[in-house]
C-alpha cells in the first residue's frame, strides 16, 4: 500500500479546524487533527509546504517510521506547530491501519480496559446561582463529573471558559471570539490572583454544600499562580475533595510544583499545553502530578502519548487528556480510542461540538450515563464531509489574552 494523496482541509463551522486527509492506492482514507487553536494556518503552512511532499508514496503501513521520520528527520524538534503537524499524520494512519484490519483503533491499541470512559463537563457561572444552574443542566446532560470555573468579584471575565450567547452557535463551543465583532483583535479580560484565592475556597464550600460530597469536581488555574500561591490554594481546597486542580502554575518552571506538592494533598493535573515525552519526563519521575493533561492533537499523536501514558503508569499516574471543542471530532476520537485501551485511564475532557461541527464530522461515538465509547467502526469513526466543510471558510480568531489592573500582561 502507498499513499496517494494528502489534503489539508480547513473549516470554520463553529470554530476552525484543521483536517490532514490521507488516501491510500487501496482507497482507504485517514483523517488526522491539526488544529491548533488561534495558530492555525501555521500548521496548515508545515503540513502543506514540509510534510505533504515527504508522505506522498510512502507506505502507510510504517506508523513508528513515519513519526521517527519527521520527527528526527526535520532536525528541528518539538513545539506546537511540528507536532500538532506530526500528530495529524499518526492519527491518519492508524486511522487507515484500522480501516485496513477492518477494526476499530481501540483493538489495534490492545483492545478494551473498560467500558466506556467517564467524562467531565464545565460548568460556570458568575455568580453562585448562575454556577449552580449550569452545575443542573450538566447533571441533566449526564455529566457525572464537572468542572468548576467561576466570576470572581470585581473582575469582567470568567477566565478560561468557552464563549456563550449567539456567537456561540448552539452550545458553549467557542474558545476563541467572533472576528466580526471583534475586529479580528483578540478580546482582552482582566485579572486580580488575590481576589481569586480569597473567593474561590467559598465557591467549592457552596458547592459541595448543594451537591454533596459524591460528584467527582475539577478546577483549572491556567497558569495564574505564583508556586507558593498555588500551594495556599491548593491546601485551602482540601477540605472540598478536588479530583484536580489543573494548571496550578505556568508549565515552564516545573520546580515550582516540589514546592507545591509539599504543601497540599489535592491531586494535580498538568499538561494541555505540552508536546513531547520530555516536558512530562521529569515531572511525572519525581512524582509532581497524578493527571497527565497531554492532547493527541499537540502531542505529536496517539503513538507518543501512548508511550507517555505507560510510562506515567509505572508511578500510577493517569490520563487526563485534554477535550475541548478546540480539538476537532477527529482529535477527540482519537482520545477516546487511547482512553478505553490503556490500563491507566483516569477521565476525559468533553464538551460537545456544536451542530455545524457534527454535520462537517460525523461521528461513531456515543455518549451516555456520563460516558463516551469511540464505537466500533473501523479506524477511528469519523468521516469528513467536504462538502459541508466548504460552506465554512477559515475566520481569523484568537484566544483572549489577559492584564492585570495596572495592565500588566498576565497568563491566560
Ligand atoms: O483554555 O483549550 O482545560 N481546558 C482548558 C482549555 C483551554 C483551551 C485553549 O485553547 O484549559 O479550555
Ligand atoms: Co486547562
């Protein structure tokens, strides 16, 4: 077998995406997520100009070569774009080993661990009420696992949620702004750590206090705290039985968390913004967190992250993977895929895609009593409709970005 063709598609139908679309001598086609959110056309650009030319008749077949190919082959390693790029091209091919052994990529992986994966939603609100109504309309949906993101007196923004309203389609899908309205510029929010740390141990408390004690409860810093912040934090939720507290620090510095697991039981998840093996190596040898965060989509693809998860394994850290609508139908079934067949699964991410987004991507998956199963389609269970994805041209759109009073630039 060889590959024939290799076509980058881009589509906007609730957000961008974008799709690398392999198809083999045989007719069998692979799909792979590219999507890197507010960078796009960069990964659409190293795909196109760098990776296409070196694909076109190799044998898709070789997955590991292939990777260690353009991975090694490059000579300039790492970062978001190469191994968001690398990532589209494993997936499209264990997409097409599947088709090919006529299983889903779940069996390729070792078959099924569990059945089905328990996932987590995110609620918000600005005010309590407003958090509990959308903490009530999750538990309708079927979530039996939330996470909690709250306003904060004082401040406009409820940080690190998605957009909502018209702009949003049906869903909560957006995480980035509508560029008609906003210029193309990236919206800006604002921030006081402080006020945070002193309000948000009351949010659980109120929480808790109206949804017992069961319901597993998440919570993501996104990189807003100092370590010894972080610590304080961390210690001050205790009493609250978090399943996580995400991002707690900037991934930089990964020191910063000896600091803050001396201080705190409250497990610690890390991760969406990594790309390699390596900034989990140390972190997850020294013991620093319990969740491995890592995406397919930027993780360079289910073989890598695959290896990192055994790898995490042997110190019963688990997987935590990242799954918001800014990784496409494609990139989320490939996590599900990973999910259901390592020993060390932990939770997943799920948002749900919009309507639009469906049409473009249909999907084998199936989501219920709080937990996805990819399906049992061959490869990963999703076709791209080209058509639909037509009628949804590229819009510029940026992630917001953040200042503090004095308007000092601050982590998002
Ligand atoms: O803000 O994916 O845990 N989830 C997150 C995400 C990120 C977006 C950034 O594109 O932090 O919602
Ligand atoms: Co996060």
């Amino acid at each position: 077998m060889r590959i024939d063709k290799a076509e980058v598609i881009v589509t906007s139908p609730d957000r961008n995406f974008v799709t690398l679309r392999l198809t083999t001598d045989e007719g069998h086609v692979g799909l792979g997520d590219a999507t890197l959110n507010g960078r796009e056309l960069a990964v659409v650009a190293y795909l196109k100009e760098h990776v296409v030319p070196l694909l076109l008749g190799r044998d898709p077949a070789a997955i590991e070569d292939t990777w260690q190919y353009l991975y090694r082959g490059a000579y300039w390693r790492r970062g978001p774009v190469t191994m968001a790029a690398i990532a589209a091209v494993d997936m499209a091919l264990w997409d097409i080993k599947g088709k090919a052994a006529g299983m889903p990529v779940y069996q390729l992986l070792g078959g099924a661990s569990r059945r089905g994966l328990l996932a987590y939603g995110h609620a918000s609100g600005k005010t309590t009420d407003e958090l509990f109504d959308s903490v009530r309309s999750h538990l309708e949906q079927g979530y039996r696992a939330i996470r909690i993101q709250t306003g904060v007196p004082g401040l406009k923004a409820i940080y690190g949620i998605a957009s909502q309203g018209a702009d949003a389609g049906d869903a909560d899908v957006r995480y980035d702004h509508e560029p008609a309205r906003r210029g193309a510029l990236p919206m800006e929010e604002d921030w006081d750590t402080r006020a945070y740390l002193r309000h948000l141990p009351g949010v659980f408390e109120a929480v808790r206090n109206e949804f017992g004690p069961e319901l597993p409860l998440l919570h993501d810093g996104h990189h807003r705290m100092t370590p010894i912040q972080a610590a304080k934090l961390g210690k001050d939720l205790e009493p609250y039985d978090l399943f996580w507290l995400e991002d707690c620090t900037p991934a930089e510095n990964q020191e910063a968390l000896r600091l803050v697991r001396q201080h705190t039981t409250t497990p610690l998840a890390i991760g969406e913004i990594f790309n390699t093996v390596w900034d989990f190596k140390d972190i997850i040898r020294e013991q620093l967190i319990d969740y491995v965060r890592g995406a397919v989509t930027h993780m360079g693809g289910i073989t890598p992250l695959k290896k990192t998860l055994d790898y995490a394994a042997m110190y019963q850290i688990k997987s935590g993977m990242h799954g918001p609508t800014d990784i496409s139908p494609v990139g989320m079934a490939a996590a599900m895929h990973l999910g259901l067949a390592i020993h060390n699964f932990g939770i997943q991410e799920y948002m749900q895609h919009g309507t639009r987004t469906n049409e473009v991507f249909q999907q084998s998956f199936t989501w219920a009593d709080g937990m996805l199963h990819p399906g049992d389609e061959p490869g990963l269970g999703v076709t791209l409709d080209v058509d639909e994805a037509g009628k949804y041209p590229y819009a510029q759109a940026y992630l917001p970005y953040n200042r503090l009073h004095d308007g000092t630039m601050h982590d998002w």
